[in-house]
C-alpha cells in the first residue's frame, strides 16, 4: 500500500474533476487499508472530497466507517446527506458483509423523509422501498411521501413503492403471495 501521504492526495484528488475518477478507481481498488484517510476526507472542507469518499466508504463499507457515515447524516449539504443515506442503504453497492444496524438505519430513513431537500427524501424512498415489506413503518412513511411531498417528481416515486405500485407489487410471486428476503447479516 502507498504510504499515508499519498492517500491524502488521492482523497484530495477527488476534488478535482480531471482526477476524481482515478482518484476513486485507485483508492476503492486499494481495499479497506485506505478506510482511515476515507474517514478523513469526510471532515474535509470542501463537500466535492466529502461526496468522493463516501462513494468510496459505499463499496468498502466497514464497521470503522458507520458511526462517520452516520455522523454527516446531519452535514449542511444535501449531496452530502443524500449520499451517505445511500452508502448505508444500498445493498447493490457493498461488497464486503458489513452492514449498519437495523434500528438505526431504519430510523435514519424516517427521518430523511422530513429532510428539506427533496434528494434527501428521495434517497430515503428508495431505502425505504427495499424493506417495505419487511417494515410497517417504512410502508407508512412511504404513503406520506407519496400523498403529501411537495415535489410531484418524489410523490411519483414513493407512489410506486406503495401498494399497488410496480415496485411493491414486484416482490410477488406468481401466485401472488409476497417473497421474503433472507435476513441481513447487521452489525449494531
């Protein structure tokens, strides 16, 4: 692995457009060794390096880098907010087995449909959408969204996810009952 100060330029590289995708293809293909200077970058000033290591923290999600990811849930950027709902939410993304804790993503979730930002609340709609089946909550709060959100492109959205929509009527099987899906493997 490169020594620590080359990391911090490949982080700092993600601010610079020529260089960001490098930048990330570089550092997501260094594994988790590059975890501590991704965790860095999400204090950085400027929010192109923040948005850039959480896309990262994304593919190489590790128990060190939830508490963070959780952490600029509350930053004053929306991409910023948005991207990490998504890092914690995604399962298409990971590729290792950690995973945030239920309660806590789930609550992150709810309380990303109240974001002012409709981005925010749109990323918390799809997190929302792959477990409502699973969770009584997440299928109320969708219905909100889809009755109540001033954005008519994000009431369309969270529309499809409630019942009748393609999304949730997309988990049943031929015969019509609901497919469950395997537990996720959660860490607290």
């Amino acid at each position: 692995m490169a020594p620590s100060r080359s990391l911090t330029q490949l982080v700092g590289d993600l601010a610079v457009e020529h260089r960001a995708k490098l930048a990330k293809r570089t550092l997501t293909a260094a594994g988790t060794d590059v975890m501590p200077a991704l965790r860095a970058g999400l204090r950085h000033a400027d929010v192109r390096v923040v948005v850039g290591c959480i896309d990262v923290i994304d593919r190489l999600l590790d128990d060190t880098a939830l508490r963070d990811l959780f952490a600029v849930l509350d930053h004053p950027d929306a991409r910023v907010r948005g991207r990490a709902l998504h890092a914690l939410s995604c399962e298409h993304c990971k590729q290792g087995e950690c995973r945030p804790g239920q309660a806590a993503l789930r609550s992150a979730l709810i309380a990303a449909c109240d974001d002012p930002d409709p981005y925010v609340r749109y990323v918390a709609v799809e997190g929302l959408s792959a477990i409502i089946h699973d969770w009584d909550e997440a299928l109320a709060a969708v219905g909100q969204v889809a009755e109540r959100d001033p954005d008519h492109n994000l009431r369309k959205k969270a529309a499809l996810a409630a019942p009748g929509g393609p999304i949730y009527e997309g988990r049943r099987s031929k015969t019509g009952r609901l497919r469950r899906r395997p537990p996720a493997q959660c860490h607290p």
